[in-house]
C-alpha cells in the first residue's frame, strides 16, 4: 500500500463519437467508479465551445457528482474565475458546501476555458477581467467565502449566504511560478498542471509555493497537488495506443486550430503517417509527458514524480477515445496503489 494520495481531474471527453450530452453522464459513472476505488478527490473542469468536451459548468457537475457518490471529495478544476463575479463564485460554492459538508474544494484558475469568441460570449456585454485583476479578485473570492473582507473594502458589507456553514477550500491551478506565488501570498492550495504544454516545469516551483506561502487565507498550511496524465493498461504498448487519441487531438488544436472531437486510436495510427516531421515530433513530446504503461510501470513512474516535487497527492487526468479502457486505467492505478484497502 503506498503512502500516496490519489485523485481524479476529469475533463468530461465525450466518447465513442457519442452526443455531446453523453459526456456529463460518463462523469458521473467515473465518479462512482472512482468513489468506490478509493480516489481521494474528484475534480470536474471547465470548457467552454470546445470539441469533444462536454461540461462548461463544473458548478453543475460539482453537485451532481456530490450527490452521486458517499465519500470521495468533490471540486471544479476549475473554475474560471476572470469570467464571473467572485461574490456569485463564493455563493454557489458555499451552498455546495452547505449540501455536501466536508466535501467540497474550490478549484479556480485565469485561462479562457475556450476560444476567444466563446470567452467573449461569456462576460458579454461587459468584459472579461483583465488577467492582472486575478490575484485581487481570487483575494476577493476568499474573503467572501469566510465573510471577512477588510473594513476598507467596498463590498465589506455584503455577506455571502449560507454564512452558518464552512468555506471550502481554495484552490489554485496554474502551470508557472507566477501561479504558485499568487498562491501562496493568498493562503490557497496549489495544483501544478503537467499536463499542459510539453515544456518542463521543475520542482523549484512547488518550493516557491511553500516559501511564499502565508496563513490567514484559505489554508492553514502549505498544500500541493501535482496533476499529470496517466493511462494504465496491460502493456506500455497497449496504453500508448489508448493514449494516441488524446495525443493526437493535441496536437491537431495546438499546433493548427483544428475543432475535431477524438478519433479512435485505429484512425489515428493511419493519420499519424501523413504528419510533417515538426507534428510527429509535437507528438512525441507530447506522448512523453504523460505516464503510460503497466500498473507496476506507472506506479513506479507516478512514486518518482512525488518525489521530485515533494508532495503526498497526484491528481491523475486521462482522455481517450472510448469510456471502458479509460475507467480500467483508473481502477488499475486504485489497485495497484491499494486505495480501497
């Protein structure tokens, strides 16, 4: 049994070429699984007008996977907070928190979400927040939360309701330094994203989280997450053709602006063929940042990136093409890791 802390960071993928709705409902049938499996925690994001993903609203999944499941703790990872009000953020969590207490996380983060019109659309017709306003508006969201705003402050007076029970926790996603300070400074959890982009991020970043961490924010203590990609199946080959689907996709988006959903792994090894040398190699990169193998092969690789950043909780993400293999690569890793035990 290893002394690892597993989670869970789905992105909703709408599988099998299936209708866009279907997507909200594979969350759900996931966070069951997940549930029972033994992951700690269960985090839903955020994409808007984006193909092949189902939920612009983690809000809405946050409390139907709540209901959904008995134990396992539920966030948004997550929100995008440059779009909304902090005041309206901080309602709609506290009364999550007010249904399911003890189990809800306030994830929030300050990218789009989706492609510039759609981010347009949603702040429309005012504007989006300039991304320098982050950090005073995710100030902003704890102090509403626990309804302790300086008396200085223009809304000091407004009072977040339910105000008789708890603040969640607030948690921060980012994928720099930058984010990890601002983290720290306001007292937030601090999930580091492997997952995004194919550049390194060394493990100094988690160290200047805690360096520059402060109390009195949302945390007592200095907590990191690191979240990564991970796929688990019966062979490193077998996992590495799972994973093609969402490799390729990435590189389709990424590097042409292309809106395609998923194809399955069949289709992508006769498209891979027809890639410039610069796509494969975008491929490559690609493929290289996210775990895969056989549960002893990602057991070991996972143990080795908690211990180079020095954290005790791994939240994993994986997309593929059809649900099935994508729930075995979930309770694979719960088995391997002895979560249910």
């Amino acid at each position: 049994m290893s002394h690892l802390k597993l989670s869970v960071l789905d992105q909703s993928p709408v599988h099998d070429n299936q209708p866009e709705s279907s997507g909200l409902f594979t969350t759900i049938e996931l966070a069951k699984a997940c549930d029972e499996a033994g992951y700690h925690r269960y985090w839903v994001a955020e994409h808007h007008d984006t193909p092949g993903y189902a939920s612009p609203c983690p809000e809405l999944m946050v409390s139907n996977v709540a209901h959904a499941t008995k134990r396992i703790r539920v966030g948004s990872g997550g929100v995008m907070l440059p779009h909304y009000s902090a005041f309206k953020v901080a309602e709609t969590f506290k009364m999550l928190e007010a249904f399911h207490p003890g189990r809800i996380d306030l994830g929030i983060g300050r990218a789009p979400g989706g492609n510039p019109i759609s981010s347009s659309a949603i702040s429309a017709p005012r504007q989006t927040i300039p991304a320098e306003y982050y950090p005073s508006q995710a100030q902003d969201l704890i102090g509403f939360l626990s309804n302790n705003l300086p008396s200085e402050h223009p809304y000091s007076r407004a009072t977040v309701v339910p105000s008789d029970v708890g603040a969640p926790p607030v948690w921060m996603l980012g994928s720099s330094d930058g984010s990890a300070e601002i983290a720290g400074v306001l007292g937030a959890g601090f999930v580091l994203a492997l997952f995004i982009g194919t550049h390194d991020r060394p493990p100094e970043i988690i160290q200047r989280y805690k360096k520059a961490f402060q109390t009195g924010g949302s945390l007592e203590n200095p907590e990191a997450i690191i979240a990564v990609a991970a796929i688990c199946a019966d062979s490193k080959e077998e996992a590495e053709y799972i994973a093609s689907s969402h490799t390729y996709w990435k590189v389709q988006a990424f590097r042409h602006g292309a809106r395609d959903a998923f194809f399955s792994p069949d289709e992508v090894m006769v498209k891979r063929k027809q890639l410039s040398l610069s796509d494969q190699a975008y491929y490559d990169e690609t493929l290289a940042t996210m775990v895969t193998g056989t549960p002893e092969e990602c057991q070991s690789r996972l143990e080795q990136i908690s211990a180079l950043y020095q954290v005790d909780e791994l939240m994993i993400v994986n997309v593929t093409h059809a649900f099935k293999p994508r729930v075995e690569s979930y309770k694979m890793l719960a088995h391997q890791f002895g979560l249910s035990k």
